[in-house]
C-alpha cells in the first residue's frame, strides 16, 4: 500500500551514517553476548544515542531510554534488563538505507516533506540536494535549535512544525510528480 505523505525528518541521503557503523561495530560481537544489566538506573544512565548531540531534555532522555529496556531473567536465575536493539537493523535494510534510497527520491509519488534540524546531520547542502532530487516540489522546513533527534531536544518545536503542515496538507492538493 502507497502512503498518502512522508515526513522526513533530519534522514540525509547521501551523508555518511554514524548509525550503520555503530551497528556494525555492535554486530561483530560474539553471538549471545548482549550484556544483561542488573541495575535498571545505572543503564538508562548510559543511554546515548546515535549520533550524539548537545542536548536532550532529561525526563524525555530518560523515558525513551527506560521503554528501550526490556527485563529478561539472568542466567542464575534473577531479574536483569537488556536493551531492545536488534543489531540486524541496518544490514536488514541493505547495510546503507541513505545510499539505498538516493535513487527513489525522484520517483516519490506522495506528499512529502523534509524537516531539517539546525543542528543535526541534513545541512541546508543536503537539503537542497535532496529538494532538487524530489522534483521541487517538497517543503524543506528547518527546526531551529534542534539536534538530529529533534524529539529529545526540542520536541515541542517538531510537533509545532508537524502540525503545521498536517494543517496546510488537510486543505490542499498534492502537486503531481515532476516528469
């Protein structure tokens, strides 16, 4: 099934991915060696994300990183918690999904938009790469003051920019693909 829109947000397609070599620095380790964590305060404390960047509100921090624990029970018997990454994310999705969907951007048929974070990986070079790709015809909006992870910096300034254009797209007519 086709989506009716796309928001994208602060996904470059071409730049490099700090997220795929991560993950495959993750996978390489022996296979069962997910580390399981006794103390449940002491692991949302190393919670990082990646990319890093400058600043996360701390109650939004800590509630993504506690829901991105699950409790497991220990190999002697007691109560432990282990984060729910899946290391085969991005080898699942062709090891690069940013090179992957470079040619797809022109061939696009919904609405689409590209939220661009001040502060995070899509500068205004990629955003206008990737407005180029996308026919001219993709709303490029920038958050001010917003890292990559515009949710956990400045999350009211993202639904601010959502509900914005779920607004104008409410009343309007998607324009057609460029050919």
């Amino acid at each position: 099934e086709v989506p009716s829109a796309i928001v994208v947000v602060d996904s470059p397609v071409f730049d490099t991915e700090p997220e795929v070599t991560e993950a495959r620095k993750r996978a390489r380790a022996p296979a069962g060696s997910a580390s399981i964590h006794a103390d449940l305060d002491a692991v949302v404390a190393r919670y990082r994300t990646i990319p890093p960047q400058a600043r996360y509100l701390d109650f939004v921090i800590d509630h993504v990183a506690r829901r991105s624990l699950r409790q497991v029970e220990t190999p002697g018997g007691g109560i432990g918690w282990q984060w729910k990454f899946d290391p085969t994310f991005w080898t699942a999705m062709g090891g690069s999904p940013r090179t992957f969907a470079l040619p797809y951007l022109d061939q696009i048929g919904c609405r689409v938009a590209l939220l661009r974070c001040e502060e995070g990986l899509v500068d205004a070079e990629i955003g206008r790469f990737m407005y180029e790709r996308m026919g001219r015809r993709t709303p490029v909006v920038e958050l001010p003051t917003a890292g990559h992870h515009p949710m956990l910096d400045t999350p009211l300034v993202l639904i601010t920019a959502l509900r914005t254009l779920f607004a104008d797209w409410r009343h309007s007519n998607p324009r057609p693909p460029a050919v």
